[in-house]
C-alpha cells in the first residue's frame, strides 16, 4: 500500500504545463506549439472582426439616418459618395453611375447588388480562417494524443514496468494535446457562428437598401 501511495505521488510531481511541454517529444512539442499558434490567430482574428463589424455597423445607421433625412437627391449623392469608403457609400455611388436612362431601377439594382456582393466578400475576410481552424485543430491534437499514446507503450517496454510512473507521463503529455486542440477548436467555432450571423444581418440591411435604391430610380431618375 505505501509503495502504491509513493507511485502516485511521484506520478504527480511536475505535471504543470509547462513540465509536460518540455517533457514531451520534439513531435508532440510541434504539435503543440501549432495549436497555440491556431488559438492565438483565431482571438485575433476574432477581435479585429469585431471592432470591424461594429464600425460597419455604426457607419451604416449614419449613412441611412442621411439618406433618409429628407434632402434632395442631387445633395445626397454629392455629401455621401464623395471619397466613399464604407459599403453603404460605395453601393450608392455604383447604383448612381447606373441612374439615368431607361429601365434604370434594373440597371442600378444589378449595379448596385454587384457592388453589394463584393463589399461583404471584403467584409467576410478571416471567417475562413476560423472555419479552418475550427474543423482542423481537434484533428491535429488528435495526432499529439495518438504520437504520445505511443510513446507511453514504447516507454513502458523499454522499461518492461508498467506501473504509474512510467505510464502517466506519455498518457499526460496526450491528453495535454487533445486538449490544447479543443481549446483552439472550441472559441474557433464560437467565434464563427457569432460572427457570420452578424455578419449576415449586415449583409441584409445591405440588401435592403439595394433594392430601395433601385425602387426610387425607377420612380424618381434624374
């Protein structure tokens, strides 16, 4: 019975991360090290999504708080496409090289929905990524589990001993990796859906004024 309790106590001594880090095989170490690497693009991306979309959607209530203001037409399109950078001024000001003639509403809808199509490409930049990272990080602390499962059955008969001491570190260093994947796959995938459901309200807010804009070329072109 002491000798049981011993064995564990030696199991136990330093199990922190860091131990099992520098315990682990140059293999099991580089697996590790790129699902860190995953888990730290993927909060970056993540935040800078997010101060983006916000700013998207800030300008966006802006630029429709102006359009809908009341004031003519000819004013609006001088005040909010001149060095138009957000989405919103860059679809009007595709829909607006598209206004006079006839059948405008359907020449500045395919215009202005063109344009539309492109500014949420640019604004889906980095969820890509995060899909990438979500689907492949398990998979990749997967191999770390398996390549330090391995090197625990080698361990143990290389040393023909099959007690706490020699099993636990192989078996720690695998379960270390399973879990540094679901660490990196588990905000991967919050991150995500979070944000391609924001992303996709944006996306019909965009949408909707496509369409209003070619409803008024087609009642008021000028």
């Amino acid at each position: 019975m002491e000798s049981s309790v011993v064995e564990v106590a030696q199991a136990v001594e330093g199990f922190s991360f860091y131990d099992l880090f520098m315990r682990a095989d140059w293999v099991v170490k580089g697996v590790m090290g790129i699902l860190a690497f995953m888990s730290i693009w993927s909060w970056a991306i993540a935040i800078d999504k997010v101060f983006h979309l916000r700013g998207l959607h800030a300008k966006g209530r802006h630029f429709e708080r102006e359009f809908w203001s009341g004031q003519p037409l000819e004013d609006l399109a001088d005040k909010l496409t001149r060095n138009a950078k957000e989405p919103f001024s860059k679809v009007f000001a595709a829909g607006l090289r598209e206004w006079e003639g006839e059948n405008a509403g359907g020449r500045v809808s395919k215009a202005a929905g063109a344009e539309a199509g492109r500014q949420m490409t640019n604004c889906e930049g980095g969820l890509g990524i995060l899909a990438t990272i979500a689907s492949a990080a398990p998979f990749v602390g997967l191999f770390g589990t398996v390549w330090g499962i391995m090197n625990a059955f080698r361990a143990i008969a290389a040393s023909q001993n099959t007690n706490l001491a020699v099993v636990a570190p192989g078996i720690a260093e695998a379960l270390f990796a399973t879990a540094l994947g679901l660490l990196a796959a588990i905000p991967a995938v919050i991150f995500f859906n979070a944000l391609s459901a924001n992303l996709a309200k944006y996306g019909s807010k965009l949408d909707g004024f496509v369409d209003e804009l070619s409803a008024l070329a087609d009642r008021d072109a000028f």
